[in-house]
C-alpha cells in the first residue's frame, strides 16, 4: 500500500532532550515535506527537500534540523526541545513539486514538551 | 508572499444541507488550487484541485472553481452527511511549497 508512515504517532518529553521523528514513504516520491499545525495558525512547513541531500528551510524552521540521506526518509530532529514546539507534525511527500502536483501525508505525530 | 484566507469555524450544519466554505488567496503568479481534508485523527487527504481559471474540482460530491478574477475557490457541496464532518484547508501551490489557509472545522449533525 502507498503511504507516507511516522514514527512516533504520540510522544512527550522534556525540555532539552533530543528527538527524532522518523518519516518513510514507498511511493519514490522526490519531493518531502513538514508541517507543524497549530490550532488557529492552520499548517505551517518547517523543512522541505526536493530531492535526497537537497533540503531548504520553509517558514518555521527555527529549533529544527532534518536530512536526506535516501529517497524514502526525511527524519525531523528537534536538538534542544522547548515547550513551544508542542505541536502536530505531518510530513508530506508528492512525486515533485509542481504545478498541480499533490502531497501525500502521514498520519500525524503529537509531540508535548514539557 | 502567498497567502490563503478561509472563513473560521465551526460551521455547523444539519445533515441534507447545503454547504459553502469560503476561501480567497493572494499569489503573484498563477498557483494551482486545493482542497485538504482532515477527518478526525487523521492526516490530511487531498478532496479535489484545480490547476487553471475556470477549472471546477469535484469529488465525493464536493465542487470549487477556480475563480481567477475574484482570487477564489470556494467549496460547496449540495447536501451534507454526518460522514462530512471534519476539518477542511485551502491551499495553493505556486513554487516549491503548499501555502494553507488555518482550516475550517466543520460539524454536522443528524
């Protein structure tokens, strides 16, 4: 089945300890993508990568770090985790970007730092 | 920048009515449009899009059109279901990202 997967679905923590979300799909998409959702602001991307070791910054990228190593993975690494990054992640993948083109999204990560 | 503006919610419906989400977006080309939905719990799935002026979207009863010369794409659906209930984003795709409006949670009773 084509699907985009995270891991973890829920996770709490405390501020300052180091955490990565994962993120795979099996689509060979190029394109990958993440957003945090917060109630009132809608989705917001943090990080984008067109392609693997291609990877630019979208509008919150602050507090966050990502790589692209292969195709299928786009990991979310939160280095010092505050309190204001208790969010809703989605990563997002789409064959390109393009005109048209839509984006495939996981299932969501609830993260709380406390 | 790209902006989308969508009416807030809830908006709340009895089950057979008609349904209108507003939305209106700010671009400097020429963006692709769509609709996201979000049922409870879940990720967002893309309910339909439209790519040029006049295009009408469709899907699972749903309808918007690309409306280039009042920068809307509102959607509409006829009679709503209970099933209906979710969340649902605008947004636009210009360059290399996917601009979303903050959603609208709209809840329908039977």
């Amino acid at each position: 089945e084509a699907q985009v997967t995270q891991n973890p679905r829920y996770l709490i923590t405390v501020t300052g300890k180091k955490l990565t979300v994962t993120c795979s799909q099996n689509m060979n998409h190029e394109y990958m993508s993440w957003y945090r959702q917060d109630p009132g602001l809608g989705l917001r991307q943090i990080y984008y990568s067109m392609n693997v070791e291609v990877t630019d910054k979208g509008d919150v990228p602050e507090g966050y770090k990502v790589s692209r190593k292969e195709k299928r993975n786009f990991p979310l690494i939160l280095e010092s985790p505050s309190p204001n990054q208790t969010s809703l992640y989605f990563c997002a993948s789409s064959p390109k970007i393009g005109y048209g083109v839509e984006q495939y999204f996981g299932p969501g990560t609830r993260l709380t730092v406390t | 920048g790209d902006s989308v503006t969508q009416m807030e919610g809830p908006v709340t419906l009895s089950e057979e009515a008609f349904l209108t989400i507003n939305c209106t977006y700010t671009a400097t080309g020429y963006p692709s449009l769509f609709w996201y939905v979000q049922y409870p719990g879940e990720g967002l799935q893309l309910l339909l899009k439209a790519t040029k002026a006049d295009d009408k979207g469709s899907n699972k009863g749903f309808e918007a059109t690309y409306r280039k010369e009042t920068t809307s794409f509102h959607l509409e659906k006829g009679s709503v279901q209970v099933s209906d209930s979710a969340v649902y984003f605008c947004a636009l795709s210009e360059y290399s990202t996917l601009t979303f409006g903050k959603g609208t949670m709209l809840l329908v009773s039977p």
